[in-house]
C-alpha cells in the first residue's frame, strides 16, 4: 500500500493544479452539467453553523464555498502541494472558520475529532483508494461524525449487475466514437489542444491518476453497513464530465461554443437515467459519476 499512495500523492502533486482546473470546468458548463448535483448536495449538507469535513478537498474552492457560506469547515487532503494552493484561498479571507490539514485520511490522527463533525462531503476521493482501505476510510469518517451525522459521497461507481441490452451497447457506441472524434482526433490533427495541455502532456500527464478505478456500489454498502444508513444513491453522469473536462483541454475559444457538447451529453445522461438502470452501463474502468446519500446510525452495529 505503500507504494499506492506514493504514487497516488506524486501524481497530485505534480498535476493537482491542472486536474482541478478540468475538473472545474467553465462556469456555464458548471452551471448545465453539474447544476442539478450541486442544488441536490447543497440541499443536504448545508446548514449555516454546522461543522462540515471535506475529505479530499484538493485546493480547496469547495471548502471555501461552504465556509463563505456560515459553515466551520475543515479540509483534509494528502497532497501537499493542493494544500498549499488550499491555504493561498484561504488567505482571500473568509467569514466563517476554515482550516486544511494534510494527512493520510486512514493513518489521520483524528481524535481532537471524535463525533464532531454535522456532515461530511466526500468528492471523487474514494476511487484513489486500494480496496482494503475503503472500509478503514469509510469507519474513519464514521468515528469524526455525530451520530446522525449525514455524509454526502460523489464518487464514480460501477456494478456487477449488468444488463447491457443491443439498445444500451447503440447508445453507448454512438456517444463514445463522438465524443472521441470530436474532443480527440480532430483536435489532435487540428493542433486544437491548448499549450497548457499540450505541455501537461509533455510532462507526463493523464487525466486519470495511476490507480483511480470506480467503487463497487455493492462494495460500498457492505463496508458502510456497520455504522451507516444508506439514504439515496442517484446517477448524474455518464458522457457529460468526461466530455466537458476534455473540452478544457482545448484552446480557450473552442470552449464556450463547445459548451453545447456538453449541454447535448448531460441531456443524454439525464433520459439515460430517467428511463433505465445506470449499472447496466457499467463496465470495468468506466466512470459513471453518482451521489451517495449515508447517515451515521446512532450507535454501530456489529
């Protein structure tokens, strides 16, 4: 496991800044694609005065968020490199109270935290983990919580109950060679790609980390069974992130009419989930982002 979060921590550190700027995205493809998820945690997390845990939060911008908002946040990342850039946020000034610490979430000394915690927001940080930490992450979260305490997870997923039907491989086949075609052949032969990109990639960059992989959604209720209650879990992304984090690698100006892409693919994401099982577009390594809904139970169970 050693050598896991050594090369999980290098790459952050080496390409955090760059990955938090595609994951971002432009504020009106933030706005279409990921409005309905970000209305749907806010609605669950935020309460003005509660004491929220970010786990994985990166640079920050999100625990700035809440904090501006009235909430005592507090961050925890293991690269250092994306706490450094979580500090100069801070420094902006903010209203409430906000602190980072960096740390290893597992081997974190948390007892100044012991059931202290209202909610925690956990964003795409569990898929950096190797399985046998997943449990001792999810039992950490547990103990820094109140019992009560709400836990929102946006993680990507995937599942071994699997129908995928001709209709589901069609629409799966015809989204991906577009998405291919036009956010990567044709910019590549077009030179579209910006000079950050260009250069990320020179340095050795991938827009996947060395070991992330979906959770397994039957992994996760089994892990969490012992000191959760599973609320909700809701789909949101299918094509849509993947497809707009691609666009920021290309040239500024590319990007705001490009914003339609995206606006066609979360449309597309959303009919998908509306009218069918999103596990049944599972298939190993593909990220299909969702949210996960978990209340701390009022005592644990064996």
């Amino acid at each position: 496991m050693e050598k896991w979060h050594k090369d999980e921590k290098k790459w952050w550190n080496d390409y955090g800044n760059y990955m938090t700027f595609q994951w971002q995205l432009t504020p009106l493809m933030n706005h279409v694609v990921r409005g309905g998820m970000e209305r749907d945690r806010n609605h669950y997390l935020l309460k003005t005065g509660e004491k929220m845990v970010d786990v994985g939060c990166g640079s920050g911008w999100l625990s700035y968020f809440y904090a501006k908002l009235g909430m005592e946040v507090l961050g925890v990342d293991i690269s250092q490199e994306q706490i450094n850039a979580a500090n100069r946020i801070k420094k902006q000034g903010v209203p409430g109270k906000l602190s980072f610490v960096c740390a290893d979430l597992v081997s974190w000394d948390s007892s100044a935290y012991i059931a202290y915690f209202d909610c925690a927001f956990v964003n795409a940080f569990l898929h950096h983990l190797p399985e046998v930490e997943l449990k001792l992450t999810l039992d950490k979260i547990a103990e820094i919580l109140k019992p009560g305490g709400r836990a929102y997870f946006y993680e990507p997923l995937t599942s071994g109950k699997v129908d995928r039907h001709s209709l589901i491989q069609a629409v799966d086949l015809l989204c991906n060679v577009m998405i291919a075609a036009l956010l990567s052949i044709i910019p590549r032969k077009l030179g579209l790609f910006s000079a950050r990109h260009r250069n990320e990639l020179a340095q050795g960059y991938r827009m996947c980390s060395p070991h992330e992989r979906p959770v397994d959604i039957e992994n996760m209720y089994r892990y969490a069974q012992s000191a959760f209650e599973v609320e909700s879990v809701k789909a949101w992304h299918l094509f849509s992130i993947g497809a707009s984090m691609q666009i920021m690698a290309l040239k500024p100006w590319l990007r705001g009419p490009l914003s339609i892409l995206s606006t066609f693919l979360y449309l597309v994401d959303c009919v998908i989930f509306r009218f069918g099982d999103w596990r049944n577009f599972s298939l190993p390594g593909r990220f299909i982002l969702c949210s996960l809904k978990m209340r701390r139970k009022h005592a644990p169970q064996g």
